[in-house]
C-alpha cells in the first residue's frame, strides 16, 4: 500500500474532519492520537497491547534511536517495525525538539545541529541530510522535516531567524529524501507571531510542499491561550487535502479543540507519563490514585471504561500497588491512560461522522471545567 490521505466527512458546523491515511503498514483514521514511544517502546506496555487498546499508529523519536541503540543497528534488523515488533504504521520525529530541549549541549549552525550525547558525552553533527538518513534507515512510515523549535519567549528577530533556518532545512530533506514510500511533513514554525507563521505555509506548503504539515513549536512553556490562538488561526490555512498534525498536544481538552479547527494528527507523552506519575484520567474527575480518599475505595477507576484496568482491579488496589512501588502500577496505570485517549479519539470521530462535534465539544469541555 502507498502513503496517501482523504477527507472522508467534514463537521458542518466547526472545522473537524474525518480522514484516512494510508501507509504500507496499513490504515490509520483520523484524528489519531499517537502513543509516543519514544525508545521503541510505549513504556510500560508490550506493542499488543497496544494495538489491542486501539492505537493505530505510534511515534518514535529519532534522535534517541540513533544514539542507542542506533539506526544501523536497527536497519539491519529489518526496520523499526520488525525490531520492536510492531506491525502498524510508524511516525518518527526528526530529533528536532529533543535537541531544542538540550539547550546547554547543542550548537545551532546553518548546517546543522551540534550536541553532546545526553548519554555519554560523544559529539554528533546532525544535519537535515543526516536526520533523513537516519529516519530512512529506521523505515518508518512517515518522516518529519528536521526543524529549529523556536522557544518560547523569542523575539520577532530570533523567530524570523529560526524560521528562516527551519524552511531552508525543510528544502533540504526534500532533496535529500528518496523515493522510497516512506511519506515526508514538512514543520511550521513561527514562533507566537502569526505573520512569520503565514509565511511559514508560504513557504513550506506553497514553495516546497509535503506529504503533510504540522504546527511546531507548540507546548514549550507559552500561555495555552496562546497555543490554541496559534491553532485556530494556522490550522485552517493548511492544505486541505493534506493531514494536519500538531505535535506535542496534548491534554484531552486541548485535543478536543484543536480537532474543532481541523487538526487530524496529536501525539504527547501526556497519557503515559501521568500514568507513571498515579495521575489517571477518566470521564468524571482525573483521579490522583495516591490519595487517600481511595485506600478503601474499591470500585474500578472509570466505570465507563472498557479497559483491562478497569475490569479487573479497584482503586483500592492501584493505589496499594503505587505506594508500594510495585512496576505493575505502571503496567496498569498506562493501560487505563492509553485506553482513555484511545476511547476519546474513537469518540471524537463518531461525533463528527455523525455531524454533532459542536454539541460533543461543548458537552466535554463543560464536563471537564466541572471536574
């Protein structure tokens, strides 16, 4: 099967839209949320159960995967899918925020990015040429432009600068992409201002065009009310015919509204790392398993939830298993986490093929201010 993409229905009354994508691991409907696993693993969880929670498509990071266990390695092993046995599709991100994040150990140059391993202190050069390298030799379904994260704050100056290096690196992955199946997005950048971003999508969507677009540099400590400003005004103005991915979004109220402005694609560490943390989400109150108000509380975590967690085991009990530091805290925290965001997304595309995402939207965000 080739990369491709339809719009199967749009929401009449907001900008939400049910698609499909399609890639030589299989099908993927949209919006989609993509459980991040960031080492070639969603931690805490083996890849069927996974699939067996709903996902369809995972991301992985390539800049972790290159320094260990390393691409070569992972190449000659078949590709990521056989490596980590996952037989879906397979994002990967291009290593650009998590170089951005390492601030103190990376030098930004026209060239390239040079940093020290987070690891073992070795340095690396990574290129756009090298991150596609890199991306081709993981195989993953879908490659992301290597891009500068523009922090927040920044200047209109150090915006337009690092825009400026993100859309030349933009035409260098092209160039540097083989003609191999694997689908290419190109990055938006712009920082909080909505001219550099307009230009952006000149730029990356008119001059060079991808395989599909995503919004950066969202989530990097700006107001959420700025984050979303930055959704409803960019979003919409993407190619229609192509998917639209915000990276790093989000919490389940974020996800809500961005899918209201046309966005079809979300990942973050949110729903696995809470999880980790004893935060679990459900369709009443996020519940914070630690406490005690739950040691005698034998009822499941989420009535509502068709979870494995949620079947089988209390509150009770997972907070005994977190306050002892049992590793099936995480085991089953996550689960219930995924599932929960799995389920929302399942949701979400039944509101809008059924054309009521306005009245699902509102009814959500209402629930969850009053949780």
């Amino acid at each position: 099967m080739q990369y491709g993409f339809e719009i199967l229905k749009k929401d009449s009354a907001t900008g939400a839209r049910l698609g499909r994508i399609y890639t030589p691991h299989g099908e993927v409907n949209t919006p989609v949320f993509m459980p991040v696993a960031t080492q070639g693993t969603v931690k805490s969880l083996v890849p069927e159960t996974v699939r067996e929670l709903g996902a369809e498509m995972i991301l992985s990071n390539t800049y972790h995967l290159y320094l260990r266990p390393g691409h070569d390695i992972i190449n000659h092993a078949g590709g990521l899918h056989k490596f980590m046995n996952w037989d879906a599709p397979i994002l990967t991100d291009s290593g650009g925020f998590q170089i951005f994040s390492l601030s103190s150990l990376r030098k930004i140059t026209n060239d390239g990015v040079i940093f020290q391993s987070h690891i073992d202190g070795s340095r690396h050069l990574i290129t756009p040429e090298v991150s596609v390298e890199i991306q081709e030799a993981l195989r993953s379904d879908i490659v992301m432009c290597l891009d500068e994260c523009t922090p927040y704050p920044a200047s209109l100056e150090e915006a337009e600068k690092s825009l400026e290096m993100t859309v030349n690196w933009a035409r260098r992955c092209k160039i540097a992409k083989k003609d191999n199946g694997q689908a290419l997005f190109g990055i938006i950048q712009g920082g909080i201002y909505p001219a550099l971003r307009q230009k952006a999508m000149e730029e990356i969507c008119l001059k060079i065009g991808f395989d599909g677009y995503a919004l950066g540099g969202l989530s990097v400590g700006e107001p959420k009310d700025i984050m979303l400003e930055i959704v409803e005004t960019s979003a919409p103005n993407l190619p229609e015919d192509k998917p639209r991915y915000v990276m790093g979004v989000g919490t389940p109220e974020d996800i809500v509204a961005c899918v209201d402005c046309g966005v079809d694609m979300f990942d973050c560490v949110i729903p696995t790392r809470c999880a980790r943390n004893g935060l679990l989400f459900t369709n009443q109150e996020k519940v914070v398993i630690k406490n005690a108000r739950y040691k005698n509380d034998h009822s499941p975590v989420d009535s509502t939830c068709d979870c494995y967690t949620c079947r089988n085991y209390s509150r009770a009990y997972l907070r005994h298993l977190f306050m002892a530091g049992e590793i099936l805290a995480m085991v089953l925290n996550t689960i219930h986490n995924v599932r929960y965001y799995m389920h929302l997304m399942e949701r979400i595309r039944t509101a809008i093929r059924d054309g009521c995402y306005a009245a699902f939207k509102k009814a959500y965000i209402e629930r969850q201010h009053l949780s």
